[in-house]
C-alpha cells in the first residue's frame, strides 16, 4: 500500500532520469494526471499518455533530453507538502523556484496549476513539488 502517491510519482520519474530512460509507466490518478499535464505544457516532459487498463489505469510519461548532451529537461523534482505536513501558499507568499527558472505545482480550488498561472489567477493552494 502507498502512503504518499505523489511521492510515488515525483520518485519514478526521478528514478527513470537517473536511469536515462525514454519512457516512464506510473499508476494513475486524477490529480497526477493534471500534474503530468502541467509538466507538459511548461516543456519538461516530452510526451504523455493516459492508459484506461484496469481498475486504476497508467500514465506513461516520454522524459525530454537534450539531443546533444543528454540531460534531461527536469534536473530537480522535490515534494514540498507531505501527509505529515501540509505546506499552503496564497497569493502573497506564493513560491518563486529559481527566481521564476523553475515552477511550483499547485493544488488550487481552480484546478491543479503551476505558480505563475496561480498568480494570474489570483489564488492560492497546496503546494504540492517543485521542478526545474
């Protein structure tokens, strides 16, 4: 049983970095599909599918690398809020990864969005990871 599916998420994407893997295969769910989503609209990832195999279905997630070099486009993938502790954001505290480099996912009564649709928005929510 998985305690923290985020978590979960964020680490088989780490792990198939790490790995130089083209393709990642996660378990899904309706929010890690919107993060995926996210993922793909600000450039990290290449490419996404949703799979409606089984109960629970599959998310698989085409990692983006650099054609030369072969680093990949996320370098840091970190969790923020945790079921121990959750961390909150609203729109005058609202997280700057990297000095606006790199975003913020977050969990708002609007959708799940990155950081600076957040501020376009004008709402605030759970901060769920970090990327850039």
């Amino acid at each position: 049983m998985n305690i923290d599916p985020i978590s979960d998420y964020l680490t088989r994407i780490r792990n198939a970095i790490q790995a130089n893997h083209r393709v990642v295969e996660i378990p899904a769910s309706n929010l890690k599909k919107e993060m995926t989503k996210v993922l793909f609209d600000k450039g990290y990832i290449a490419n996404y599918k949703f799979e409606d195999e089984g109960p629970q279905g599959n998310i698989k997630i085409a990692l983006k690398y650099h054609p030369v070099s072969k680093i990949s486009a996320i370098r840091t993938l970190k969790r923020v809020s945790k079921p121990g502790l959750r961390k909150y954001a609203n729109i005058d505290n609202m997280p700057r990864v990297l000095n606006g480099l790199g975003i913020a996912i977050l969990s708002t009564s609007k959708g799940v969005m990155s950081d600076k649709e957040a501020r376009l928005e004008n709402v605030g929510g759970e901060v769920l990871c970090y990327v850039y």
